[in-house]
C-alpha cells in the first residue's frame, strides 16, 4: 500500500464551543492547532475561518493570516474550503479564499439538505469554481456527500474543467447524505476511476470506524473537530493533534506507514 495521507479538518463550520471548548476560532489558534498536527502526522490541514463571535467567515484577510502563520512554522499542504455550510452571501464569496493560493481545496460538485440547512451547488457555480481553481492551480478536493456527485463530477472531468488524477474525499454519516458504513465506502471507492486517489471523511461516532477502513483498504483518512469533537464515548478531545496520533499509532501498528507533506504531493500529483 502507498503510505497514508492524513488530513487534520481543525475547525469547521458547524462545531461550536458549546460541543468542544478546545475548538480552536482564531487566526492564531487555528495556525497552532495545523502545526501540532502536522508534528502528529498529518500531512495535510483542512481549513475553515471564524470570525471572532465563531461564525463561519469568507473573509480573504482571515484566510491570508492564517494560510501566513501556518506556512511561517511548517510545510503542511493546506486546503481550504469553498463550502456553502453556514455561509451567507454571494457565491464568489465562496472562491475569494482561493487568492491565498492553498495547494488543495474543497470542491464539491452537487447540492444536497442537512437538518435546517442547505449546501447549495449550482451547475453553473461548481463550473466557475473549477476554472478559478485552474487559474490558481490548486487541486480540487472533490467532496462527495451522496453517490450521484461522483457521475456529476466524472461529467466535469470529461469537460476539461478538472484534470486527472482526481483525488475524492468521500464524507460519510452526515444527515441527508450517505450512511457511513463498509458497504457504502467500497462502492464508492469501486465507482471512481481507478487511477484516483480517495479518503474517507465520517461524522461522529463513524469516524474512527471509518477510519481505520480506510487505513484497511489502502486509502486515506480525515480526523478533526469538524467531523468529531469525542477522543472516546463520553470523553471530549483535548485537540485536534490528539486525534490524529490516535490514527498514526494505529496505521503503524497495520504496517501503514505515513506520509510526509512531502510525499503526500507526489502521491497527489502536486509536484508536477
């Protein structure tokens, strides 16, 4: 097996306080939150921005200081979200963030409900994205939420909007999309092209399953407050970091050796 990428997803834009008082909000704390993970393993830091009150910001100046203290202190390949969680205004709001030229971002290529919320992807703005990400050269992270964003993707691909390989998060337990389970995750890594790269992303008490099937099946995982705030049932995370040594003592302990920022982009064809 190829050595395992794992992702640090720190913040988010859903986890509050309220769920984990350890959830890092500022600038400054998201920063040092990516480069404890980064000594932990993780080899790549998925971003969301907060205002000071903790509400979920597309501003460029709150990215640009963050994307600068993390890239002061270590080499993690970071990735920042386009997501429409949360998030008001326009939709170009959502591609401002990309100026901060990360190496990776989120791209997901279809819409879907989530309790009182709705990720809203129109054909039309999910085509605007892929080009903004071409004119800054960063690769998309293409998050699938249910089955039919992998042939909505696949049809993008086609179109010459994003180049292979494509590397696919797949997000697994939240409400509305896919149910985080073992059949679920193989007919999804059976669906994409087979030169693809893949991880798995799960919600709550999923994640750690989903995890180590991914470590299991060759694959490669995702950890972090936005997807679980829980170390074990009942007892709360003391951080980000904590969660993703867990991942490395046990992907050791499976032969699974991991990978550097380094060779996570060659593994990505972020090198070339």
């Amino acid at each position: 097996m190829e050595k395992l990428m794992i992702t640090a997803a720190i913040t988010g834009g859903v986890t509050t306080r309220k769920n984990n008082p350890n959830l890092p909000i500022t600038p400054k704390e998201i920063a040092d939150a990516a480069y404890e993970c980064w000594l932990a393993g993780a080899s790549i830091a998925h971003i969301h921005a907060r205002e000071d009150d903790g509400t979920p910001s597309q501003r460029v100046e709150v990215y640009q200081e963050i994307v600068s203290l993390i890239r002061e202190r270590c080499d993690i390949i970071l990735n920042l979200t386009t997501t429409g969680w949360g998030q008001s205004g326009q939709e170009e709001d959502r591609w401002k963030p990309l100026v901060c030229k990360p190496e990776m971002a989120t791209y997901t290529p279809g819409s879907m409900s989530r309790k009182n919320s709705v990720m809203i992807n129109t054909p039309a703005f999910v085509r605007k994205l892929a080009e903004k990400m071409n004119e800054y050269r960063i690769k998309p992270e293409i998050e699938i939420f249910d089955f039919g964003m992998i042939s909505q993707a696949l049809k993008i691909a086609n179109e010459g909007l994003l180049a292979h390989p494509l590397h696919f998060q797949f997000v697994l337990g939240v409400e509305g999309g896919i149910p985080a389970s073992t059949k679920n995750l193989l007919h999804l890594v059976e669906s994409i092209p087979s030169e693809s790269t893949w991880s798995v992303a799960a919600v709550g008490r999923a994640q750690l399953t989903m995890d180590m099937l991914g470590i299991i099946l060759g694959g490669h995982i995702r950890t972090g407050f936005e997807d679980n705030v829980y170390f074990s049932y009942g007892k709360l995370a003391a951080s980000n970091a904590q969660l993703v040594e867990r991942l490395v003592r046990y992907a050791t302990d499976f032969g699974r050796e991991i990978a550097t920022p380094a060779e996570a982009r060659k593994l990505l064809s972020l090198d070339s």
